[in-house]
C-alpha cells in the first residue's frame, strides 16, 4: 500500500501554459500542457483567434508553472499579482504583434 502511495503521480503536475498579457496589466494563464512545443502551438493559434478582436492580448509566452496554478488563475480573474509565473528568457516567445 505505502509502495503504491509512493508511485501515485502527483496531484499538481509540472508542466506549461500560456500566459496572455492584457493593457491593464492583468494576466491570464491558459492551455496547461505537458510539453512546451504544445503549449507554443497552442499560442500561436489562441493570437491568431485575438488578431480580429478590438481588444488584443499584449504578449502570449509560454511559461513553466502547474496544474494548479491553471486552475486557481480561472478563478482569479483578472490576476495582477506580480508572483505569477513568467516566461524563462530562454523560452519561446510569441508576440501578439507579429
């Protein structure tokens, strides 16, 4: 039993999503998936859907965060706060102006 506890899979997985950036400075986060080529892609045609909207995500960037996470930011919306995942300079950055 305590083996099988030790094996389970945790409930809050690592993994990535995309964080859209708003004028007002607040921010979502969107799409968790398991690897960052899903979740790029996954951007791309989320700004493709805001191109032909009067109001436009500033950024879409992939960024390392959890499951929960995803979850608590579909209720905290519009989130603000400053301690929320940011995209790894080193990640994949899809700007809404291309």
């Amino acid at each position: 039993m305590v083996i099988a506890m030790l094996q389970r899979k945790p409930a809050w997985p690592a993994g990535f999503a995309v964080r859209r950036d708003w004028p007002d400075g607040s921010h979502d986060l969107v799409a968790f998936r398991g690897s960052a080529g899903q979740a790029r892609r996954f951007a791309r045609r989320d700004r493709a859907y805001w191109r032909r909207s009067p109001l436009r995500p500033l950024t879409h960037t992939v960024v390392v965060t959890s499951r929960r996470d995803v979850v608590l930011h579909a209720a905290r919306h519009p989130c603000a706060s400053p301690d929320c995942p940011t995209a790894d300079p080193a990640a994949a950055h899809v700007s809404a102006a291309r």
